[in-house]
C-alpha cells in the first residue's frame, strides 16, 4: 500500500507529528538561543513521572486514556519544570540536569512492580507515534497557530529578549512575561507531543531543526522560519521512508533529522 493510500487510516498519525515536528521546530530556536537544550529533556521527562505517578496511585494507562488526563498530566509537569528551571540563560544547566536525573529514576522507581506500568514508562520514552488521535491533531495545530502568531506579532521584541536580555530589559521588554509565556508554551508542546510521540521524538524535534537552522543562518529571526520548515520537512520525508520501508516513524524522523543537522553544520564548515 502507497503513502497515499493508506492516508484515510493513519492520516492523524501523520498530521499529529508533522504539526508537532514543525510546533517544536519553532519553539526550539528559543531554546537554543537560551542556551537551554537540556531542559527539554528535563520536561520530557518530568511528563513521564507524572504519568508514572498517575499509574502508582491507581489509574491505569487505559483510563488515563479514556478521561484525556494524560495529555493535560504531561503538560502540567513539562510546563511546571520549564518555570521553576527555564529562567535566564544556559547557567541553570545544574538544575535541568538534577530534574532531569530525578525524575527519571522516580519514574522508574514508581512502576516497578505495577503490572504493565513499565510497558506505558518504555512506551514514553522509546516513541510511538501511531497511537495520535484527531484531537491531538487539533490540540498541537491549536498551539502551532499560537505560537505562529505571537511570533509574528512581537518579532522584534522577541528576538531583543533572546538576542541581549539585558537590553531588552533596558529598553522596557517584560522579561518576565516572557519567561512565563515560553514556559507555558514549552511545556504545552513538549508534554503534549510527548503523550503522543514519546520522549525521543519530543526531544529530537524541539533541538535538532533549532542547531540546523543556526549553522544555515546567521539571524535568529530567519532561524525562527527556517527551523520550523525544517522539522516539517523532516517529519514529511521520514514519515514517506517509514511508510515504504515498514521502520518506526518517530526514530526514522529523528535519525533523518539528525541527519540534516550534521549535514548543515558540515556544510557551515566548509563554507566558513
């Protein structure tokens, strides 16, 4: 069966990580600027504990499912981790990596004897894209929009509180709205696509596309343009190769992702 055809069956698998991969694509940049791309590790996996939390006090991955908690679970936890520890710039480091550690061995330590709680924590962190629904389509295309929009409403100032935070302090930016604003708008994507992609895809797509558009181009406002095309490029191609070569989506995205960001900082090289 062709890509095409098979379309009418997994048409929410595809949307939903190609919208994701285009979503964090653009709030990588961000990321990356900030000097903070550890941090989205930390998110995904501060999401994995709660859902494992969730699991220890009772629920099972089914309910969760049934009751739509997981998303809203993983949001909470991602957007909590990125407003305690995504503040300033790239000296947090210590903190994103004890989050980090933490919650990756409670995670674990949680599920260990609950029956098939290790499977849905494994389940998280190895990345399965083919369990999207319609609403994660709409969910993720609701928070592309947002994101799209803010970006082009407040360029400048944006790119000011990225560029040279203190400037843009000077100058009457609010800095700590802008703090809050990225924090939630992190955590959303990250938890959300990390309930329906998993922790490898989440990661890949919110740092890969940012480091490739950043050794194609030198202004961080054409990087916001060209990172989202980027991962959605990415996610096309990768989900078309997985298709036809029966090989899971979420990994042959990333390695095909990871593929185009050696390839653009090689060709920095070469060219400087």
């Amino acid at each position: 069966m062709s890509f095409w055809a098979s379309w009418s069956l997994f048409a929410d698998t595809w949307l939903s990580s190609w919208l994701a991969a285009t979503l964090l694509g653009l709030l990588g940049v961000a990321v990356v600027a900030r000097e903070q791309v550890f941090l989205g590790a930390a998110m995904a996996q501060a999401a994995t504990a709660a859902t494992a939390l969730a699991l220890f006090f009772g629920a099972s991955a089914r309910s969760l499912a049934a009751l739509h908690l997981a998303g809203p679970l993983a949001v909470m936890a991602a957007s909590a981790v990125a407003l305690i520890t995504g503040r300033g710039r790239g000296h947090r480091e210590s903190h994103v990596a004890l989050v980090f550690l933490a919650c990756t061995s409670l995670s674990l330590l949680l599920v260990a004897k609950l029956p098939h709680g290790l499977q849905e924590v494994q389940r998280l962190v190895a990345s399965s894209v083919v369990g999207a629904s319609r609403s994660d389509t709409m969910v993720l295309g609701a928070l592309l929009l947002l994101s799209t929009g803010l970006a082009c409403w407040r360029r400048r100032e944006l790119v000011t509180w990225l560029i040279d935070p203190a400037f843009a302090g000077a100058v009457g930016i609010p800095l700590h709205r802008w703090n809050v604003f990225l924090a939630l708008l992190l955590g959303a994507a990250v938890g959300w696509t990390l309930q329906v992609a998993g922790m490898l895809f989440a990661l890949g797509c919110l740092v890969l596309p940012a480091l490739a558009a950043r050794a194609l181009v030198r202004e961080l406002g054409t990087a916001a343009v060209v990172a989202p095309l980027l991962g959605l490029s990415g996610a096309i191609i990768g989900s078309m190769a997985a298709h036809a070569y029966d090989l899971p989506p979420a990994q042959s995205i990333v390695a095909l992702l990871a593929l185009m960001t050696i390839l653009a900082q090689g060709w920095r090289r070469l060219r400087g």
